[in-house]
C-alpha cells in the first residue's frame, strides 16, 4: 500500500532474510536520507519503531 502527500506518506515493507528493510525512495529523498547517513532505531514494546537522524537525536538529548 502506497499513499503520499508533501508532508507524508505510507508505505509498507518487508524484512529480509537478515532482518533488513530497504528506506523506501519517497523516504529517502523526503528526509535527504543519504548512503552512509547514520540512523538511530528506538523502539518501544508499546509504542512501536522509529527511525530518528543521528543529528537529531543528539540534538534533541541536549535540549534536556
């Protein structure tokens, strides 16, 4: 299922044999997702996964 917008979007993915999605191409370029940009995964049991820039992470820890 794919829908987009400017500001958003929804896309499914699968989980490849080593545990690895691929960034969808409206992601990519949505967040200027570049190779070799790193990426945090956070997760919650409840809540889910996200995927946060290593830049705003930091960024927002500082804030605190």
């Amino acid at each position: 299922m794919k829908d987009k917008d400017n500001n958003r979007f929804i896309v499914s993915v699968k989980v490849g044999p080593k545990g690895q999605i691929t960034i969808p191409k409206e992601a990519r370029e949505m967040f200027d997702i570049k190779v070799g940009d790193t990426l945090m995964v956070m997760g919650d049991k409840s809540r889910g996964i996200a995927l946060l820039r290593a830049e705003m992470f930091y960024s927002m820890m500082e804030e605190k």
